[in-house]
C-alpha cells in the first residue's frame, strides 16, 4: 500500500494491471469505445443501487478499465436493472429498453430483479426483470456484492463478443 495525503491506497499487482489493460482492450474491440451502463431502478429497495454505486469508487474504480455510467439510455450499451418491475415503472423500463442501442445488454442486478424477490408477482408487481425484457445475465444477492457486479459486466462482455463473432469474420 502507498501512502497519499494520508490516505492508504491499493496498489494493483503486475497481474491485476495486465488484466486491466486486457478487459479494455476487449471493450474497445467489441464495442470501440468505452463501455456505457445506464441504470435502471424499477422498484428497488436501493441495496442494489447502493452497492453498484461503490463501483465508480477509488476501491473499484472501473472507469480506468473503460467503464462508465451514463445518464441517458441513448448512450447506453447495457442496462443494469434493480428491484423487481412495480405496474407503475413497466411502462418506463421497456421505454429505457428501446432507447437503448444495439447491442443491448440486460443485467438483472439483486433477488427481485432476477425473480421478483419476496414481493414476486402481484397486483402491483410483475416480478423479474425478465418478465418484460430479455435479461443477458443475471447477478442474484441481497445486494450483490460490488465484486459480483463487476464478474456480471465480464459475462455479458463476453456473451456479447460471443453473439458478434459471426460478423467478424
């Protein structure tokens, strides 16, 4: 650890930096800029959004591997989708969907994006995430770890570099 100001700061090791380098070089190749994640909060808690706001942190840091949030789907490659989809919000998660460009990716963020959590369907929820959008992947937990966040960011890269390859060639 290197001191700053006072502050104890995380140095990364040879390996950690070589795997960095590679994960933005993999962004940039599939997408050939950085990758956006717009988040989409359709009746959350807040656990899960309060855990995927550590990830722009100096812990995690992920905008020095070529990830950033955006504020607007327009600009978005993925959404990251948190609670379970309330009536009110259906309506306004498939409007964030369709704005989104190609490729989209979905990521259900928490037990009640991935299957509704303890409230599932009702009158006033429809459930899972992917009962109204085709999820890439999803990260369960009750929130998910920050660590969990970013392995699902890897595998949607992956499934995504995986559904272009055909064009490639």
């Amino acid at each position: 650890m290197a001191a700053e100001g006072g502050l104890k700061v995380a140095e990364l090791s040879e390996q950690e930096q070589v795997q960095g380098e590679e994960l933005r070089r993999r962004i940039r190749d599939l997408l050939g800029r950085s990758l956006h994640i717009r988040h989409v909060d359709s009746g959350s808690c807040n656990g899960c959004d309060f855990e995927m706001s550590t990830l722009t942190n100096p812990v995690y840091d992920v905008q020095r591997f070529g990830i950033d949030f955006v504020a607007s789907p327009r600009h978005a490659d993925m959404l990251m989708v948190t609670g379970g989809v309330t009536r009110h919000l259906e309506q306004a998660v498939q409007k964030t969907y369709d704005a989104t460009a190609e490729p989209k990716l979905v990521l259900a963020v928490g037990t009640c994006a991935c299957g509704g959590g303890i409230v599932g369907q009702s009158y006033a929820s429809r459930g899972g995430v992917d009962q109204l959008l085709p999820v890439t992947v999803y990260i369960p937990g009750c929130p998910p770890r920050p660590q969990a966040l970013i392995e699902g960011i890897l595998m949607a890269i992956d499934r995504c570099d995986h559904q272009r390859m055909p064009d490639k060639e």
